[in-house]
C-alpha cells in the first residue's frame, strides 16, 4: 500500500508554469494536510505524512498554483486506489466528451483516440463504441485495468519517449484527451514537448478540467488538494494552446465534478467575442479569492456547529463515500472516529479495508450501511459535490435516514 516514507522534496514554485509570470500573489492557506490517496490498511499503526496547502494566484493567466507540490511518483504510485468506472457522474461525462468529437470531426470510425492518464480505461470504452482505434497512458497499476480490456496501453508518465512509443504502435492520434488529468501534470513544459511530438496536422486535443471560476463561484475550496498542482482558467489554456502553436476551437463548462471547462485545441479559431466575455469574467478572480478565504472560516464554524449538534442528538454517525478531496474537509473539521462511525464505499472500490487519511475512520462496503439497524439516523454525504446521484442511489437502496452533504451552498448564507 502506499506509504509517505518517501524522502524527496517538495517543489517550492516560485514562477507561474503556465505564461513564467514571476509575481505570484498568495490567496490561500488551507494548512497542512495528508495525501488524499494515502489510505493506511485497517490496523496498521502507520501515520500519514502532512504537506502545506497554499495556494498562489497567477494574474497574468489567471492560475491557481500549489505552492509546494509534492512529487508525482508519492502522489501517484502504482498502488493508486481511484477508478473512473465507480462513479457515474465521471462516466457520464466521458460519453458526453465522445459525442463532443463526433459532433466536430464527424464519424470517429477509423480515427485514433489517445487518452493521457486513461486510468481503467473507461473512457476509452465510449472512444471505441465509436468505432475509435484505442490507445492510453497511465503511470498507475489502473493501466492493466485498462489493457486488459483491449486498449494499447503504455503503464508510465507522459513524455518525449512514451509519446513516440504510442506513435510507434498505433499511429499519429487524431485525438488526444485529458479529463481531469491536466490539474496533476506536475512537469508542465515536459508534457507540452510530448504533446508537440504526438500532433499530427489534423490532431486535436480536448481537454477538461476543474474550472477555476466554478470554484470560486462554488466554494470549491476542496478541489486544491495536493493532486492538484495548478487550477485553470480560459486564460491558462489560451497560453498553453499558443506555446502548442494551436488555437482554442471550442470551449464549454461542463456540470461534471462541480464546474469543468473543457476546451478542444486545434487550427481554427473561435469567436473573439465569446473568449472576450469569459476573459473579463475572470478578471475578477483575484478579489473572489479573497472572499474564498472568509468562506472557508465560516463554513468551518458553521458546519462544525451543524455536525456537533448531530452527534449531540444521535451519537457517532455514518458516512457516504470517500472522494479524494474530502480528505481537506476532514482535516479542516477536526473529524475523527469518535463523531464519523465509519464511511461507506460501493463494494469492490479499493478505498474499503483502509482508514480516512490522517484518521482512524474505518471506510467499508455500503452493504454494512443498508444492512445496518441506524439506517434512520443522518448520513454525512463527504461525496457532496455528486449530490444528487448519491442521494438517488441511497434511496435506491432503502436508505431512510436525513442525508446532509459536508459542503453545500446553505452553509456560506445567513
């Protein structure tokens, strides 16, 4: 399992990555906190290890940076839990994603998809639905999920080599996706120069990531969590798309994860009225975090009250679903295994069998959950920025009980 014995240093950043602005301005300091991946096995003693969460602001291009960011081989290692195919949400998006190529380049039959961090390759399942040949790179054990349905898959990070090792055995793409997956580059200038030596004349690339004004616009102030090396604007991707010597074709903002942007790159530009508009919206992103970093000391105090009552009433409660980013809101509320009994996961997710980073909370199969006699007291919904799929599928399954989600739009209004 993945352990945070690792010796090597954080990288302290000092210059934006994305257009080399050298003035960054601090906005947030969230403290320190354990990788959201570092799950210890039930019974082991082990501690985790904790890392700042500071968060720097490019006005330039308008990106969030980690300040110090933690090195990719600790974040990801081959033992990495997350799985696409456990939340329907991602899956949705994905096909969305698909259909998005085919309404702009016509029929996918024939055409090579490439994916950049394809995980279990579940979103190469809807590219080859389409007729698409398939192809990944994944540096996480998820790589054999992904080749042993059928897709070529190169098990390492993306670079010069393993760019031409994909060319060498399918053929220039005529796609290349991110989904979700730019946020964690952490050698942005060498995944640029791999992206240079796939791009065909005709390639385009399509990448959707956390929207950095969904965030502000939302609270998300639980998306920065050490996985997440910068956070995009419109902004970031005009630079990285120029310094690809390509234009934004497209762009649109998904509802997937909260608030996404995703952007098609390619040779073609798009209207100068529509970049106008969002560009002048995010303009205003320095003074909106700012106010980011109030909301996060309200909402501390208020959920914290929020919760202690609860407990007050009913005693220890359980919870559903351990996404990645909770692991902040955790922290940030002081939860330990005296208020949260345990956290529900689907059966069969890798979470179960391990605590909650930096707790001793106990995750376990949702089957202990709707088998258990307490189905009528409240659940804490960590998952909260899915909802309403989780609440559908608690009810789904017989859950009776009050559902309050961890983070949600009442707790920053009086």
């Amino acid at each position: 399992m993945m352990t945070t014995t690792s010796t090597r240093p954080l990288t302290e950043i000092k210059s934006c990555e994305v257009c080399g602005n050298d003035k960054l301005v601090p906005v947030l300091d969230l403290g320190l906190h354990p990788l959201c991946d570092d799950l210890v096995a039930v019974g082991d003693s082990r501690q985790c290890r904790e890392y700042p969460i500071l968060i720097d602001f490019c006005p330039t291009c308008a990106t969030g940076h980690q300040r110090f960011q933690v090195p990719k081989e600790d974040l990801f290692p081959k033992d990495y839990h997350y799985r696409s195919r456990f939340t329907a949400d991602v899956l949705s998006g994905m096909k969305g994603l698909v259909a998005t190529c085919a309404e702009r380049m016509g029929p996918l039959t024939g055409k090579i998809a490439l994916d950049i961090g394809c995980n279990d390759g579940s979103l190469l399942d809807f590219f080859r639905e389409a007729g698409a040949t398939t192809a990944g790179i994944e540096p996480t054990g998820a790589a054999q999920d992904a080749a042993a349905k059928g897709h070529f898959v190169v098990q390492n990070y993306l670079s010069t080599e393993t760019a031409a090792e994909i060319r060498r055995a399918v053929g220039t793409p005529d796609i290349i996706t991110f989904t979700n997956v730019f946020a964690h580059i952490e050698d942005l200038n060498g995944v640029l120069a791999a992206l240079k030596a796939l791009l065909g004349p005709q390639t385009v690339i399509v990448i959707e990531n956390h929207y950095l004004g969904a965030v502000l616009d939302r609270h998300q102030f639980d998306t920065f969590y050490h996985e997440h090396p910068r956070t995009y604007s419109y902004k970031s991707f005009s630079f990285i798309a120029r310094s690809l010597g390509l234009d934004i074709v497209n762009v649109e903002f998904p509802a997937r994860y909260g608030g996404n942007i995703r952007v098609i790159l390619g040779h073609a530009a798009k209207s100068d009225a529509v970049a106008a508009e969002i560009v002048a919206r995010e303009n205003n992103f320095r003074a909106e975090f700012a106010q980011l970093a109030r909301d996060v000391e309200l909402w501390k105090a208020r959920k914290g009250e929020e919760l202690k009552k609860i407990i007050a009433a009913h005693g220890p409660v359980r919870a559903k679903a351990f996404p990645g980013r909770a692991a902040i809101l955790v922290k940030l509320l002081g939860l330990t295994e005296k208020e949260i009994v345990a956290v529900h996961e689907k059966p069969g997710s890798i979470k179960i069998g391990h605590y909650v980073p930096g707790t001793r909370i106990p995750i376990v199969s949702d089957d202990e959950l709707f088998a258990h006699g307490d189905q009528g007291k409240p659940l804490l919904n960590l998952a909260w920025h899915i909802s309403r799929e989780i609440r559908q599928y608690l009810q789904e399954n017989g859950y009776k009980g009050p559902v309050i989600d961890v983070l949600g739009a009442d707790d920053f209004h009086a």
